[in-house]
C-alpha cells in the first residue's frame, strides 16, 4: 500500500518536517543537501563548533541530554 502522499498527486516534502542529528561532518552535509528541517550538530568532543555550522547545522548541542533541559 502506498502512503497517502504518494497517491495524492501533491509533491510533499517530508525532510522539511524532519531533523536530521549528526557528529560527523559528512553527515551534517548530507541533511542539508536533503534539505531536512532543521541539522543539528552533535558536538560530544567539545571540539570548535564552527565546522559543524560550516557543514549545515542550523544549531549544535554538546549532548543529548541538552534537549531534555
């Protein structure tokens, strides 16, 4: 059975209502080229965080545990 949305006639594009979390930079890129909603850089390293914007990431978090405050 198809979804909905591929019947409909209607492009939808889903990665618009999507995030896309990543620590590598490749991976940050590739949701940008996919046009994801939001790319949100994951920095566990506590490395410069610039690399991560550069690549993408419309914001970069040190941990996941920050989107629980």
């Amino acid at each position: 059975m198809l979804p909905v949305y591929a019947c409909s006639g209607t492009p939808v594009n889903v990665a618009a209502d999507c995030a896309v979390f990543e620590d590598a930079i490749s991976g940050l890129q590739a949701g940008r080229a996919g046009n994801f909603g939001a790319v949100v850089g994951v920095n566990r390293r506590g490395l410069d965080s610039q690399p991560f914007v550069a690549a993408g990431a419309t914001v970069v978090i040190g941990s996941f545990d920050e989107l629980l405050d």
